[in-house]
C-alpha cells in the first residue's frame, strides 16, 4: 500500500487533528466482541443478528488525541475559526440538500397520495420497491428484516432533525402495508407477489435522481498498509485546499458525528471492516452514501442507525469510535445543538417529541427503550467531550 510518510499527497486533502488507526481492524477481538465471521458475513446478513446479541456499553476513557501543528491565525483565508469550527464562509457553500418546506411538502403529498405501482431494484434489498405515487413522485418502499430496521431509519432520520443536518437525508415517512386500504387499493396484485405481511410498517423515501457515488476523502481514502497509522494534521493544512473539497469535508464532518451517534455501521464503518478481504476498498464507494446533481452529499438507507447498531456495540464501535476521534473541526451549529443535548441531557425527550410530533404512525414501531435511550445520551455526551478535547488542543497550541 501507499504510505503517507513517502506520498505527501495523501497529507493535504485531510480535516483532521486526530489520529485514527486504520489497520487495527485485524486485532484479536476483545472484551467480548464479535470477531466478524472470518469475514464470510455480509453486511445485509448482519442486519438480521437476532435481538438476543448484546453489545458493550459506553466507555468513558479517551484516548490522547495528537496535533503537529498549532491551528492558523483568524483571518478572511481560513476555512477553520477559533481552532475547531469550519468557518461561517465556508458552511455557506455547502449545497442546501433537502430544505425543509421543500420536505415537508413531499412528506404531506406522499401520505396523501396512493401508490400506482411498484417496480423491483433501485432501491437496495430484493424485498424493497421503487413505488410510483398517484401524484407522479417516486418513493423507494423499504420493508425491514424485521421491524427494528424501519424503527432505525425513522429514529435516525428524526435524530438528524434534532442535530440540525436533517436536510443531508432524503424526507421519509411511515406507511402501513394495507392490500385493501386506499393507499395501496391499485397495487393489490403486486402485493401478493412481494411476500410483504399484512399490517407491515414501511418507509417511503423519496427517491432522487441523477445520484453519483462517493468514495472517501483521504485519509479514510488512502491504502493502509500493515500496522499504519494516519497522522494528525493542523487545520492550517486545510488553506491551501480547493473550495469544492472544503466543502464537502464540512459534510464529512457531519456524517460521521452523526454515524457514531446512531452507531450506524452500515456506511463508511462497514468499508473499514472489509479491509480484512479487501485492501482497496476504502478507494471504492462508500456504502450508502451519496453525490446529490448540486454536489451535496445526500446520507441514504440508515435503518441500521439506533436500535440495530445499539445491540451491536462491541462489534462495530472499535471502527465509529477511532472515526469520531479523526474529526476535530465541526459545524458550529452541530456542536452547539450536541452541547445543549448533553447540557440538559434531553437528547432521548428532544428526540421522542420531534417523533411524535412529525410521525403519524410512530406508535406502530414505538419509540427506544430506556436502556436505549440511555445510550443516545452516553454518546451524546461522549461527543460533546470529544469536542471539548479538540477545543482545548487548539487552545493551548
């Protein structure tokens, strides 16, 4: 693989002030983690572990996080201010993704509206639909392994309201499978044939066309090589980056603070983990993860966020922790939103009365458990701690 110590490249497209570890993906589980099957299981095989698999719980310890260099001075240049958030500049080219009364108008069309058929592929697993609504508007139509699964894209997709980046996903809502109901009186036949159980909560998400892959910047991007780690970077490294990259690490930022809350490890996580079988994956699309026609990343199919990805801690946290500790430049709107969850430790009510309040058929898949929402609240808090580190970093450099 190419090491960053001979290929300088690798070093200037990075918005990190952490160091990750990419190569300890093939130490010896511990603490009770699952050691991946030898690698034999898919991703969309994982999603169906049946509920009795239990995962660790929050640690409190953090790790030394590295800087080389103290952060840039203040000034109209920077894309970086006070040490550790992307510059007010900077956030305003990011493209505006889905804007909320674009999204809420969608949202109200598509329950109003019947579906007129339903088509197979586009739209992932072969048990999932392309729909195509009475209104004229397409929706992928997703029905879950199991119920969690449709629980955990309507939970992520609300918990992004919450934080702020709701506008990176597509609108999703809730519908009720229901042959003889009005919504889905013209597709009867077809419902027969997709095996869908009466009664079923799916998920309507509006589909979008014109969507390119993406595949990671760098250092996530770059090859490993055995035993590597990635080096720490000032965010005076980030100046001389051209704006259309800028841009799109601010997005990066997001995501990834967003995966580890929801401990979503159906996404970049999950090309980490295939670099046991694959070395240049990492140089490959990332999972669920897409380009928008205005060049905005757009955050797809997070049903394995919250309730699945909570039982699967052990497993899955050894990647979305050393990712979470990559990133020490943030949005200040994301910070500040993680500050006042963790200051009045409401991120389990803000996130309930978001829920019930936009989703009609929310009591159908209920909301998290208390042991779950405990744990939404321990990562909340650990993020906001995470945050506090890199502030501090930048402070006394």
């Amino acid at each position: 693989g190419v090491c960053p110590g001979v290929c300088p490249r690798v070093h200037r497209t990075v918005l990190v002030l952490a160091a990750i570890p990419l190569c300890n993906h093939l130490r010896a589980p511990a603490r009770g983690e699952s050691g991946g099957g030898g690698g034999q299981k898919t991703f969309r095989t994982l999603l169906a572990v049946p509920a009795a698999a239990t995962g660790r719980e929050e640690r409190d310890g953090e790790e030394r996080l590295a800087v080389t260099d103290s952060p840039p001075p203040a000034d109209t240049a920077s894309p970086v201010e006070r040490g550790i958030f992307w510059s007010r500049e900077l956030e305003e080219q990011v493209p505006p993704g889905f804007a909320a009364e674009e999204a809420a108008a969608w949202l109200s069309a598509a329950r109003a509206a019947r579906v007129a058929s339903l088509e197979r592929g586009g739209c992932g697993r072969s048990s999932n639909r392309l729909a195509r609504l009475s209104d004229g508007s397409r929706a992928c139509v997703r029905y879950g392994i199991n119920p969690e699964q449709i629980q955990g894209e309507a939970l992520s997709y609300h918990l992004a309201g919450v934080l702020g980046m709701q506008e990176r996903l597509p609108p999703m809502a809730l519908a009720l499978v229901e042959a003889r109901g009005r919504q889905w009186e013209p597709v009867r036949e077809e419902l027969r044939g997709s095996h869908w159980a009466e009664g079923a909560v799916v998920s309507l998400t509006r589909w979008v066309d014109n969507l390119t892959a993406v595949v990671a910047p760098e250092p996530w991007g770059a090859e490993p090589g055995a035993g590597r780690r990635l080096q720490p970077l000032s965010a005076g490294e980030l100046v001389g980056l051209p704006p259309s990259q800028l841009v799109e690490l601010v997005q990066w930022s997001d995501l990834i603070l967003f995966d580890y809350l929801t401990a979503n490890f159906d996404r970049l996580v999950s090309n980490l983990f295939s670099l046991q079988w694959d070395p240049r994956v990492m140089r490959r699309a990332t999972s669920n993860l897409l380009r928008g026609p205005d060049g905005g990343l757009v955050f797809m199919d997070n049903e394995a966020g919250l309730v699945h990805g909570y039982r699967l801690l052990a497993m899955w946290d050894p990647y979305n922790e050393p990712l979470l500790r990559s990133v020490c430049v943030f949005r200040e709107g994301t910070a500040r939103r993680v500050a006042e969850l963790h200051r009045r430790r409401s991120a389990a009510a803000e996130l309930r009365r978001r829920y019930r309040a936009r989703e009609p058929l929310w009591a159908r898949l209920g909301f998290l458990s208390e042991r779950q929402a405990e744990l939404l609240q321990a990562r909340v808090d650990f993020v906001h701690r995470h945050i506090a580190h890199c502030r501090a970093q930048a402070a006394v450099l």
